[in-house]
C-alpha cells in the first residue's frame, strides 16, 4: 500500500498549500482594506470654467488635476490655483 501513502501525502500538502494561500489571500485584504483613505479635496479647490477633469492625484502639498486636453494644474492646500502647466 506505498500507494495510497503517497497519495495521503500529497492531499495533506495540497490542503497545506491551500490553507496558506488563504492566509495569504486574507492577509493581502486586511493590508489593503486598512489602508488610509485618499486625502480630501480642499474645499476651496475651484477649477477653471474651461477645465474638465481627466484626473487627480494627490503630492505632499499640492492636489494635481490633469485636464482631458492635458493641461496639468497644481492646487495648493488651501485650494488656489498655483500653476497652470500647458499640455500638448
């Protein structure tokens, strides 16, 4: 009966194996989930009339907006504009 040995073997690593994945699994959740939220917007942020939003990222001090024609616009924290960087 090596057989049925080495199959009893194989079945405990496999569900070895499956049980750590889950752990892994479940831990990569618990990191993701608990990480901090984005920063909020400043209240004050008024983006220009002929501006649309394409995208918003935030740096240490300053709110960056990406316009659909690819200007990109630097906002401080206190939400006044600071520099408008011409796209295209």
């Amino acid at each position: 009966m090596p057989e049925l040995r080495w199959l009893r073997r194989l079945v405990t690593a496999l569900a070895a194996t499956m049980a750590l994945g889950m752990l892994a699994v479940a831990g990569i959740l618990w990191l993701r989930l608990s990480a901090p939220s984005l920063p909020a917007l400043p209240a004050d942020l008024q983006l220009p009339a002929d501006v649309t939003p394409a995208a918003v990222t935030f740096a240490r001090d300053w709110t960056v907006v990406v316009s659909e024609t690819g200007d990109i616009l630097l906002f401080a924290r206190d939400g006044s504009l600071h520099r408008r960087v011409p796209g295209r």
